[in-house]
C-alpha cells in the first residue's frame, strides 16, 4: 500500500458522530439493513473497537474517510462522542486511495462498489499526475490483489444499465440475491472466451446477456460456477479438437431464449466424454510410463495395493478388448 500520509498527521479524538460528515467521494454504495442491525448490536456490547478515520477540512468541520456504517450506528444509539483518527485533508486521489487501502486491509467491499471507486481512481490519476497507472501501480496504490483489480475492470466494462440492475440486487439481503456480482464476472469471463473464439456473436452480446439473464431468473442457470462450463464449451475447438459446427450449435441452444436446456446439460452431450478422454489420455501416459519404469526392477518391491488396482486394470481391460 503507497504511504499516502505520514503517521506523524494523525491524532486520536473523542468527537460527537453529529459534527461528523459523510464523505462525498464515499465508494461504499449498500447499506444492507441486517448488516447495519448486526453492527448495531455489536457497539451496543462493545462500544466501537475500530476508530473510525476522518479528515478537518480548511473550514474545520470533520469529514469521514472510513467508519460510515460506525457512525450511522452511534447516531442511532445516541452516543455522545467516537474514537476518531484526525488527519490533515487529503487531495481528492490520497482521499479515494486512503479508503480503499484501509477497506483492502480490514474488510471487503462489494465488487461494484470497489469497481466504481476504480474508476474514479483512474479519472484522478489523469488529473492529478496525467498518467493512466498500470495494474501493478493500482494494486500498490490501493491494496488491491491484481485478481481484484481484474474483476473489477470486468464489471466496469459491462453496458451502464446492467451495473443499474446489480445496485438494485446487491441493495437486497445476500440470501435474496439472484443475479449477483458473481454471477456477473462468470458470465462476462465465458462471454470474453466465447468472442475471442466466435467473433460472430459480439454483436449481439447486449441479446446474449439479456437471454442468460432470464435463463437464471428462471432457474435454468443454476450454480453460477456454470459459466465456466460454457467457457470449455467455447474453447473445445483448441483444446480437444471439437469441430467448430457442432459448437456453434451447442452455442445458440444456450442463447436462446426458447432452449431450456441447461448449460450443464448441453456441455455433457457434446464434449464433457472429449474432456474426459483427453484426461484420461494424460493418465495413462503416466500409468504407461510407470509400467515401463517397473519392469526394470522386481515386480514384487511394487506397493500391494498399487499393484492390485494394476491387476484389476488389466481385467477390465482384456474385457474392453475382448468386446
């Protein structure tokens, strides 16, 4: 994490939660109210471990960098004043950095919501230094894994009105989510592989994600760890040699609407047995040669039941043969 501000400008304060200010520049977007409840009766207990941070700005009035849902709960319970870290204020660039370091190090925002402060990172750095900074210099910057970072981008380049809907989902209990953040960074890694292999349904791809959508409203896409079927689908051509037609196909069956075929369903009819042979293949290559190193020494110096799962190999195949 970049060393934003020296420690030497910090100071630990009593302050009333009513002087205190939200932060305009806030990334945190949800407020989920059973979280808020939780927190509530955790200060309630054990009063507030945590400081929360903030900075006095030139007019001298306390602005949060970190401790929103602290501070809303403290309002609530009435308590007079808060432990509170005071800094100097920071530039509008060390303002987003700060809360997304402090965020990387004690606890997870949603996805959206670090995607959303990424890119008014980004807008700042132009201004700010005129640079665009790189994955690695993000990562420094805000305490953020470069995974992170590349889930993020993925939400940020999804269509504005498909991020609309996410913020209504993600305002809901975690249990009542259906098209959720992962649900969207699988869908949008598939549909990445789908493209750079069939161009053909980039067009479209508003359509296609209407379509899979709808599919798991409906319950057709179950686990949202489906996606990465749909992605060894679309990969099958390279991978184990799939003709290029039958996947097409298998393509248009999952992107469309009228199809109810499951994703799972129509990877196990065109290539999870091509999967499983090419596996299968690696296997016995190294059973091969593991067969080929025992016979230069004693068959019996062989572990027991190694060699009766050998045996019971050989069977099985003098029947397949044999059939």
């Amino acid at each position: 994490m970049a060393k934003l501000l020296s420690h030497q400008h910090l100071s630990l304060k009593q302050i009333s939660p009513d002087v205190i200010q939200s932060n305009p520049d806030n990334p945190r977007l949800f407020f989920r109210p059973e979280e808020m409840e939780e927190l509530e009766v955790s200060i309630q207990k054990i009063g507030i471990q945590v400081p929360v941070s903030v900075f006095e700005d030139i007019n001298g009035n306390f602005v949060l960098i970190d401790g929103e849902r602290r501070t809303r709960c403290a309002r609530k319970l009435n308590l007079h004043t808060i432990p509170a870290l005071v800094q100097k204020q920071p530039s509008p660039l060390q303002n987003l950095l700060l809360m997304s370091s402090i965020h990387a190090l004690r606890e997870k925002w949603d996805y959206l919501t670090i995607a959303l402060n990424l890119e008014k990172i980004l807008l700042l750095y132009g201004k700010e230094k005129g640079e665009k900074p790189n994955e690695s210099t993000l990562s420094k910057d805000t305490g953020l894994s470069r995974g992170q970072i590349r889930r993020c981008m993925l939400l940020l380049n999804i269509p504005s009105h498909y991020r609309d809907e996410l913020k209504i989902e993600l305002e809901k209990k975690k249990s009542d989510q259906v098209i959720t953040e992962d649900f969207f960074l699988e869908m949008e890694g598939a549909l990445r592989a789908v493209n750079r292999r069939f161009p053909e349904y980039e067009e479209s791809v508003d359509e296609i994600r209407d379509v899979l959508i709808k599919k798991r409203r409906e319950g057709i896409i179950g686990a949202v760890t489906d996606f990465r079927k749909l992605t060894k689908i679309a990969t099958s051509p390279e991978n184990i040699g799939t003709e290029r037609r039958t996947i097409k196909r298998a393509l248009d069956q999952i992107f469309n609407s009228n199809n109810k075929s499951t994703i799972e369903d129509i990877y196990n009819e065109t290539v999870q047995f091509a999967y499983a042979e090419k596996r299968i293949g690696v296997q016995v290559s190294a059973v091969t040669k593991f067969i080929d190193e025992a016979l230069l020494i004693k068959v019996d110096s062989i572990d027991e039941e190694l060699l009766a799962e050998l045996k019971g190999l050989y069977f099985k195949l003098k029947k397949i043969f044999k059939d």
